[in-house]
C-alpha cells in the first residue's frame, strides 16, 4: 500500500519590475516538484501537496 507525507505552503509571490507572475509562480511550483512534491490542492495562497514515501 502506498503511503505519501503532506506539506502544507503559504505561497505568496513578490513582484518587482519587470516580473511577470506567471513565471515567477511557475519557478516555485517546478523546484517543489523537482524535490519530489506533487500540488494535489490549492485553497486561496495556501498549497497543498504529497509525495510518495519510498
């Protein structure tokens, strides 16, 4: 049986000039996947996600 830990963020990004939203969001979620972590739920600024314990 597959088991999966949670973590929870509060992900609120920052823009400066020149920043377009999209691309500084998309970054963030990349290096959260790239460690593993799979967005299963979002409620507002607040992200949720899994990843399966090996």
């Amino acid at each position: 049986m597959k088991q999966f830990e949670y973590k929870v963020e509060n992900i609120q990004i920052q823009l400066k000039n020149g920043i377009d939203f999209n691309i500084a969001m998309s970054e963030k979620l990349n290096s959260l996947g790239k460690e593993g972590w799979e967005l299963s739920g979002v409620n507002g600024t607040v992200f949720y996600f899994k990843r399966e314990i090996s």
